[in-house]
C-alpha cells in the first residue's frame, strides 16, 4: 500500500511541472484575425496548407464567408508583421482586424 502511495505522490509531482509550463507557453501565443481575399475553397486551402509551415504558428482558421483567416502564434518565434507577410507571400491580400474595424452585431 505504501508503494502505490509513493508511486502516486511521484507521479503527481512530475505532473506538476508539465502543467505550469503547458500554462506559460498559453500566455506567449498571440491570436490575430486578419481580412482576407480569400474567395474560395482552394484559397483557403492554400492557406491552410501553408501557413502552418510558417516558425511559430500554432493553429489557423479560415472563415470564407467573411474572408477571414485567425491565426494562433509564439510570440517569442512570430509577430503580427511577419505573420501578414506570410498570407501575402501566398498572393493573397491581407489586413488585421481590429475592434474599432470589425463589423459591429445588431443586439
């Protein structure tokens, strides 16, 4: 009984770390949404199939219908700057939305 006891209690502390260090690498990632031209479904494949190759990003979403691309990324290994750089790179045009320009939602 004891042995089960130790192996948990080592078990929780080796957790312990790996939990604190996946929380730190949350808070230096960056999400920005950028307005596209993107025009259909092999455009945003393009982009999805690219973009994720680009250092430092984590995760790309694609909205056709408001021509939107979301990406996810290490601030540490990407910026903003870099990551439009990216998109246009792929022929497509490409500008950050922000609150003050993204389109306000009837209530």
């Amino acid at each position: 009984m004891k042995t089960i006891q130790k192996l948990l209690a080592a078990m929780l502390l080796a957790a312990v770390p790996l939990m604190l260090t996946a929380q730190d690498k949350a808070k230096n990632t960056e999400t920005v949404k950028f307005k596209t031209s993107i025009e259909c479904n092999n455009c945003v494949n393009k982009v999805m199939t690219n973009l994720p190759q680009e250092k430092g990003i984590k995760d790309v979403k694609c909205d056709l219908k408001t021509q939107e691309v979301t990406v996810t990324y290490q601030k540490d290994k990407n910026n903003t700057a870099d990551v439009k750089k990216a998109i246009e790179k792929l022929g497509f045009t490409a500008k950050v939305v922000t609150e003050e320009t993204a389109p306000k939602k009837d209530k």
